[in-house]
C-alpha cells in the first residue's frame, strides 16, 4: 500500500478478528487467520494492548479490551434503541398512518422510549418516557404473550 496506512490497516484487521470472536482468541491464531508474520502479530497485539483495544485473560488468550467498555459506557442504551428502530417507526406510521409507540421492560410496569405520532387530525397523547403497568397496555399486553415479561399473579392495579 502506497499511502501509508498499512500497519493500521493490519491492526484493524487484527483487532476485527479478535473483537468478533465468539471466544478469547489465541496469538497462533490470529496468526494463522490474518497469515502476518508473527513478529507483525506480536508487535501490533502489543500496541493494541497498550492502548486498551485488546487485553489478555489468565489464558494468555486475546479478548477485546476496556477501552470498549469505556466507550459503551457512555452511551444511553435506550437512545441507541430508539435511533436503530426510528427508520422501522417512521415506516410503520406512514404506512398506517397511524401513532406507532416503541417500549421496553420497566422496574415497574412498561416504559415507552419513542413515539411517532398519527397523521390524522384527533392523535393520542405522546406516551414517550411514561411507565404505566403493562395489564393497562397494548405493548405491554404483548411482551406478555411472548414472555417477554412474567405474568402477574394476584390482583391487578386498578387504574
């Protein structure tokens, strides 16, 4: 490669390898998958261990490192739900032209993360960042047909 970019491109590679693995990875194996010499191997495993991209368990074997942790830390789970479902939303209300709500599991009940609101005239209420019992909701009736969330037993909240 005549731009200069081919030692991060063979540590990216390496670093792909190891982060997608299902299990800790071996240095031989990196080896044999990338077929880079091994002192290429050893050289870039160690400035990625350096920087936190990779890490090494009592094995000696290659997983990814803190440095993802730190990242994924930062984050908000829920907003990165609601930006990869707002396309299928979107959709799914232009096409019915109806309100479509997206919730999840809640400590007490059913939490909406995201609305997209009906084109007709009379809409409902933005249900966005409200927990309501899952028995008074539509969403919640589902997550527990598909045993999502356990079945209550006893009486139910009346509301």
């Amino acid at each position: 490669m005549s731009n200069g970019t081919q030692s991060i491109d063979r540590a990216a590679e390496i670093l792909s390898l190891v982060v997608r693995s299902d299990d800790p990875i071996s240095y031989t194996e990196v080896v044999e998958e990338t077929a880079l010499a091994r002192s290429t191997v050893s050289r870039l495993l160690s400035a990625l261990e350096r920087n936190g991209l990779v890490e090494r368990d009592g094995d000696g074997l290659y997983r990814g490192g803190s440095l993802f942790a730190t990242y994924a830390s930062r984050f908000d789970r829920v907003e990165n739900l609601v930006a990869a479902a707002d396309p299928t939303l979107q959709r799914l209300s232009e096409e019915t032209g109806e309100t479509v709500n997206l919730a999840m599991p809640g400590p007490k009940g059913v939490v909406q993360v995201a609305q997209v609101d009906s084109t007709f005239v009379l809409g409902a209420t933005n249900w966005a960042d409200v927990e309501v019992p899952p028995h008074c909701s539509a969403l919640g009736k589902v997550m527990f047909a598909y045993d999502v969330i356990p079945l209550p037993t006893g009486r139910l909240e009346r509301r």
